[in-house]
C-alpha cells in the first residue's frame, strides 16, 4: 500500500512567512498581497498550505504580525479552516467561484476596505503584488479602494527570493514528487506500441500518478506524435501513435505541493532522421547542463554555453529558453537561465533541465529535475537519458 508522507508542519510555513517579513522590510514594503486560483496556487500553497478550487485566495502578509489567509466564500472557508495552515482566516466575496450559488444562510463576508488594514495594523501606504501578472482587476480595484493612497508595487520577486532555496523539511516532498512521475514515465514507455492513442498513454500515466500518491499533476500532462510534435504545448489527442514517427511524453506529478516533472521524446522501431538528430543535440545539451550547474557559476553563462552548443549544429533558431528554470510549488517558479540571469546559483535550489528544440517539422523535449548541493548536483531523475527507440 502506498503511504504518503506526513504533511509539512504549520513551524514551517511560520518560518516562510518570517523570511518574507525580512524581504518587506528590506523592500520598505508594509504588506505583499498574494492571489492563487486552483491553477496558480502558488502564493497560498506556499505561505499557508491552502489549494483553493472552485473558489480563489489571498494572502495579505504584513511586514510585521500573523499572515491572513482570504477565501472566497462559506464552503471555501470552512475548507481552509480544516486543510490551511493558517491562524487567521477570513472572506471576501469577490473571491468566490464565477458562477456562485445564491447562498441559503446568511454570508459574512469582508472588503479589503476593513480585510486589509486589519492585517496590517492600519492601512498600508506601499503593498507588493504577488501573482502581479493574473491579479484579478476586481479585486486590485477592491485593494485599492481599501488604501487609495497607497503605491502598490511588483513584488514576485520578493517571494521568490524566499522559495528559490529550498529548505531541509521540503526535501522528501520533492524526491518523491519526482519518483513518482519516473514511474509514471516507466509505464508509458512500456504501454506504448502502435495503435495505441495518446490519450490512452496520458491515461496510463495519470492512473500509475495517482495510485503511487500523487495528488493530482504539475500541469496538464500530455502525449504528442507525429505531426503534432512541433508544438511545445499540447494535449494529447485520439491519434494513435505509429512505428518509425516521433513520439513525445511530457509528464509530471504534483505531491503534497511540489511539483515533479519529466519529459521524454522516442519512436517504435525506428527513429525518423531529422528527430534523431534534434535528439542527438538536446542530448549534448541537456549533459553541458547537468555538469555545469553548481554552486557559484551565474545563469547567464550557463545559458551562453547552452546557446553556444545549438549554434555549432545550426540549432540555435530551434529552441524557446534556456537550459533550466527553477520549479518546486510551481512547475516553472522563476530563477529561469537565461542571457541576462545575473544570479549565482547556490546550495538547495532545485531546476528542471528542461531543453526543447523544435525544426518545424519535429519537436522534443528533455526534461528532468536536480537539486543543487554544496558539492555539485543532485539529479532527481535520469530513466534513459538517450535516443529512445522501443522495438
């Protein structure tokens, strides 16, 4: 029987949200004010252990004082009440679900106008915005009306900056969010023949997911053949996969709030010429990532030596990013390698080696997770790292 492990201690989301109050502090920021949708979860997932569905979420975290979590309506706050890790709970109705029920009992809900300066300790003259780019304009304009002098800032950066290095306790969450999506990847690979569809695959993949403990996936995964290989998002349709045509498994497993993720292209019996090749290179690519990233080397120089390899097979104008991105309560959680990534890398950041190229014609993608450690690398996953062809 597969057990899943105990879930993070309330001490540990304590502790992220102390980290953040020094990040405000440091950013003469009174509060930040995170949203998370059941998509986007990240800002609550994170500082209170709360996955909204249905209805959304907030955080307001002041620079001093408990964070407040807000729902969006009775059943969701007496959800979070059970499921959150916060001591502080309240409700907005702008954060209900789009097509809400007329309530039959009496609904106490709260604006920002009395929501906010109760978390804060009065109202706050400069708020950070978590999630700046989704915010939803209903509910900015509610925050707004809450300190219409305020200056409300971008402050993703602030959050990440918390996240980006991961703790000890978060550790085990993560190996096995990665564990269980190699799994999941073994038993696509041995399921996979000709006639077979692709979303009989995806199926596969899933079911092996959430039978190992997984609580749902890092994203939509998918399946993609043929024809459809060229795009980098996808879903998997009703086409059935053939021998001696490119085939591509993007898979990931999200566990207890972490997400894993691992991607693999390969054929039946032969591999097409062109794919081969784009395989060869993203190979040689994917294997400059995992011995170069370690402690003190900066993003953008790993990305140079990533750009510098595509250019010397002519596949620079195949590819959308760098070699990496930083991942853990979200699949991509910022931290990406790129030409103007000034950071150093340290100790405890976790990446997805994620390299995609794409002709036009064909398009793969390897991916696989790796922790940093003070000595080097710690990779998370590896089943057949190579030209994968199945008899």
């Amino acid at each position: 029987m597969t057990m899943r492990l105990k879930p993070l201690a309330s001490a540990e989301y304590a502790k992220r949200v102390g980290k953040l109050q020094i990040e405000l502090k440091r950013a003469g920021l009174d509060c930040l004010v995170g949203y998370s949708s059941e998509s986007e979860p990240g800002a609550t997932r994170y500082l209170a252990g709360f996955w909204p569905f249905f209805d959304f979420a907030a955080i307001v975290v002041p620079a001093q004082g408990q964070a407040l979590l807000v729902t969006g309506g009775p059943e969701s706050f007496e959800f979070a009440r059970r499921f959150s890790k916060s001591a502080r709970i309240g409700i907005n109705p702008l954060l209900v679900e789009t097509s809400a029920p007329e309530w039959v009992p009496k609904v106490h809900g709260e604006s920002f106008k009395t929501l906010l300066p109760a978390a804060c300790g009065g109202v706050p003259k400069r708020i950070g915005l978590a999630n700046w780019n989704i915010f939803p304009r209903v509910v900015f304009d509610d925050l707004k009306s809450a300190a219409p002098k305020a200056e409300f800032v971008p402050a993703d950066d602030l959050l990440l900056r918390v996240q980006m290095i991961k703790s000890d306790a978060e550790i085990p969450y993560i190996l096995e969010a990665y564990r269980i999506t190699e799994a999941a990847m073994k038993a696509a690979l041995r399921a996979a023949k000709p006639g077979v569809r692709e979303w009989e695959l995806e199926a596969i993949a899933r079911s092996k997911m959430v039978l190992s403990g997984a609580e749902g996936m890092s994203y939509p995964a998918w399946v993609c053949s043929g024809p459809n290989t060229p795009l980098s998002l996808c879903r998997s349709t009703d086409r059935a996969i053939r021998a001696g045509e490119l085939v591509q498994l993007t898979f990931g497993a999200k566990y207890m709030g972490y997400c894993g993720n691992m991607c693999r292209p390969f054929a039946i019996g032969s591999m097409p010429k062109g794919a081969r090749r784009l395989a060869e290179v993203a190979l040689e690519a994917m294997n400059y990532a995992l011995n170069n990233i370690r402690p003190g080397a900066r993003g953008c120089d790993m990305f140079d030596g990533y750009h510098r390899i595509l250019a010397r097979h002519g596949c620079e104008k195949f590819t959308l990013y760098g070699p990496a991105h930083g991942t853990g309560s979200s699949e991509v959680e910022g931290l990406w390698l790129s030409k103007s990534a000034e950071f150093l890398i340290e100790p405890n950041m976790l990446f997805n080696v994620d390299i995609w190229l794409s002709d036009g014609r064909y398009g793969l993608r390897y991916e696989d997770g790796v922790l940093v450690t003070r000595s080097g690398l710690r990779q998370l996953n590896s089943y057949r790292r190579e030209v994968i062809v199945l008899p």
